[in-house]
C-alpha cells in the first residue's frame, strides 16, 4: 500500500521523469567521474596566460577540433551569392513593425537552393536597430499569423494535420508556432527580429547530403560538415546579407536558438566572429551540455538518432565521450568575450540543465583572461532566477519549449550588453 501511494505520488510530483526517454542516466549521484580538457593548456602542453596567447594560439587550435572531431568543416561564403528583397511593407503587426522578407540565393539562381530570411523591425526606429537572429523549425510564417509570411519552398518536416501536404507547407500552419516567439516584446524593446527556416538550408533528414544547399557542394567527408554546422553556415549567410541592410546594426546581432537549433547558435557563435551574442536556449547534448556527464542524452544516442547532424568523426566518441579532445564548456569559450546566455528548463532532463550550467561555469578561464566576469555564479541558481555576467543563465520552471520568461532574460541580457556598444 505504502508503496502504491508512493508511486501515485511520484507520478503526480514528477512526471517529466517519465517524459524523458528511459533507460539513460538522470541519476547526479551516477555521474561517472570525468576530467575535462583543459581550455588554458594547448595541445603541446604550453600553458595560455594571457589575451594574446588565447587568440593567437589556443583559440584557432580549439576551433579547430571541434571543427575535425565534431561539427566539421563548412565552405565560406560562396562567390555568387545574391540577395533579394522579395516583399516589403510598412507599419505591419498594428502598426508595431516594418517587414521585410529577402531571399538569399546560394549560388546567384533563383530556381536553385536559397532561403528567405524574413525580418521585422519597430517601426518608429530611424536608426540601424539591434536584431535577434532566429533559425526556425517549421516555416517562417509559423512564427505569427501574419498572413503576408511567405510559405517555404522546401521540404517541411509534417506535425499537425493539414500544415504540411506531402513535406510542403501549407495555409493551415501560419502562426502554429507564435507561442514561443516572443515578436511584439522584441519590437516593442527596440530589436528587429530575423528568423529563416532552417529546412532551407539543409533539411533535417539523413538524405545523404542530396538536398538544400549541399546539392551544391560534393558530399562531405568525414571531418567537413554536417547538419549543425550546415545550419550555422546559413546563419552566416543571413549574417551577409544583414551586413548590407542600413537598418540593421549588424555590430549588434544576438543569434538565438532552441534544442538542435540552439546547437546551431552555439556553433555559429563559435565559428563566426560577426555574431556579437550567442544564446543557446535548451540545447542540450552537442549544445551546452557537457557530453562527459553522460546524464540525459549521450553521444552516442544523437549519433544513432541523428546520424547527419555531426560530422561522421564524432561517431568515434560514442561511449567513448572521455577520448574526445574537447568538451562543450570549450565551445561556450570560443564565443568570449562576447557575451553567452545559456538557458535551461527544470524538467528537461533530456538536455542535462546542470551540465548546461557547468560549461558555462567551466568556460571562465578564458573569460578571465579579458578580466570578465563570465558565469557569475559559483553554484546553479534556483529555479527561475537568472543571473547575467557576461555570461548568463537560467533553469526555469517547465518543458523543453521557448517561454516569455525565456525572450525576456534575453531582452534583458541584450539591453545590459549592447547599450553599451551604441
Ligand atoms: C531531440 C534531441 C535533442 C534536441 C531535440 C530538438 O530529439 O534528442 O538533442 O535537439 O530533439 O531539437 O527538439
């Protein structure tokens, strides 16, 4: 009896235990013991002291592995890459915003692979505007109901009924995903949002490297890139394309994601320098999560789930997380000193939030280096209360999801780094 009320109980106290996958480790007490490597010593043993060895040595050599043993190597900007302003209108959303949406052709052809990044700005700026930079999961005109969103061209994951026909997009899913983007808020702070769907640049399927942009490019070898870091290529491209936007500050652009698009974020923070802040949102294993701990998700189920989103090198480490030369907490370095937030949600054991924490804590030899605060919090806070250094962070109450709360400690993180930088 005892036993059956305790079990009622625990099914009541704590369901998101049975909403994670079974048969992975959720147990702190079973965390095996780790070593992390070392951010401050590089390869051949010299130890990194100051700025000036950080950025001239160690940095490039990090960049590097990750590069060789994880994300893999991307192409650079591609010679004939154009851009083009499809639709364009005034006083939208109520008279909030200003929107335009461009089309960012890969290769120059407008039947060939391309994405449409589609940006709202207030609309009483008259100065370039800070911008969030958003990957989307479902289709740009998921993200609000305005109907003037034009629907992706390429293929779309299907969920609810009727949104996609056959992988296309279709009428029925405009603003399905409006709850996690936060747009009026963003405007009404004085940011531009900038979202495109990341089907665009790189479908999520393993479709051997046939689709999106990689029908340009021979099929990737074992060290060169893989879904993630296809994904964080394109925001680079937008990132080109909004370098040439006078309404944009592009000196100040936050790049955001959430779960496997907050991987994207963080590797796009880390392997393009443009990026002023980087904000990982829930991502979990490949993200913010340390991969040693092995709580939640492991290297080795991600590699088996989703065998295109690394490169084939990283399928070396499956539970063999411990011989990878580098851990995530180097990735979050690779951003400094621009600032890092890194969020995470009580009930998403899947994502490890305190192995989420730990990088960023375990990111702070280099941000002190340039005598930054870095992660300014010894221990994980409480639920629900963020901190922000120059690097931030939060578990709040809830899912695996994008919140208000969430949009909110950003805004907040954005207006504490970027006034600073007008
Ligand atoms: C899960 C995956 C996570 C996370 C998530 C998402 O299935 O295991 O790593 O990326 O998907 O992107 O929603």
């Amino acid at each position: 009896m005892k036993s059956l009320v305790w079990l009622a109980l625990s099914l009541f106290l704590v369901p998101s235990i049975f909403a994670q996958p079974q048969g992975y480790l959720y147990d702190e007490a079973k965390v095996p013991h780790y070593t992390l490597p070392d951010l401050l010593t590089t390869q051949k043993g010299t130890t990194v002291k100051t700025v000036k060895d950080w950025e001239t040595r160690r940095r490039s050599e990090v960049l590097a592995l990750f590069e060789e043993h994880m994300y893999g190597r991307s192409p650079g900007r591609p010679a004939k890459l154009s851009f083009h302003v499809v639709e364009e209108a005034e006083r939208v959303l109520g008279g909030l915003a200003d929107r335009r949406q461009v089309e960012v052709r890969f290769a120059g052809k407008a039947d060939g692979p391309r994405m449409t990044v589609l940006i709202y700005r207030p609309a009483k700026a008259r100065k370039a505007v800070p911008a969030f930079l958003t990957l989307n999961f479902r289709g740009n005109h998921t993200i609000h109901a305005d109907p003037a969103i034009r629907l992706p061209h390429s293929w779309v994951r299907g969920r609810t009924q009727g949104e996609t026909v056959n992988n296309r997009a279709t009428e029925k899913g405009r603003g399905v995903a409006a709850h996690r983007w936060a747009v009026e808020a963003i405007l009404k702070r004085g940011y531009a949002l900038a979202t495109l769907y990341y089907g665009d640049i790189d479908p999520d399927f393993d479709d051997d490297w046939q689709n999106g942009v990689h029908a340009l490019y021979p099929k990737p070898k074992p060290n060169e890139w893989g879904s993630v870091a296809t994904w964080a290529w394109g925001l680079s491209r937008a990132m080109d394309y909004l370098e040439t936007d006078q309404t944009i500050d592009a000196r100040r652009v936050a790049v955001m994601g959430h779960s496997r698009l907050g991987k994207t974020s963080l590797w796009a923070g880390a392997s393009d320098p443009r990026f002023a802040m980087v904000i990982s949102n829930n991502s979990g294993c490949g993200g913010a999560a340390l991969s040693r701990r092995t709580f939640g998700e492991t290297v080795k189920r991600i590699n088996t789930s989703f065998p295109h989103w690394f490169n084939d090198n990283f399928q070396k480490y499956n539970g063999n997380e411990n011989a990878c030369p580098v851990d995530q907490h180097m990735l979050v370095a690779l951003a400094a000193p621009r600032p890092v937030y890194i969020a995470s949600a009580v009930e998403d054991r899947w994502a490890d939030p305190y192995g989420e924490f730990l990088s960023g804590l375990h990111a702070n030899p280099v941000y002190q280096l340039y005598k930054l605060p870095g992660m300014p919090a010894a221990k994980q806070p409480a639920v629900d209360q963020p901190v922000m250094g120059t690097i931030g962070y939060h578990v709040r109450t809830g899912k695996h999801d994008v919140t208000d709360f969430d949009w909110e400690q950003y805004l907040k993180f954005a207006d504490k780094h970027f006034k600073a930088k007008k």
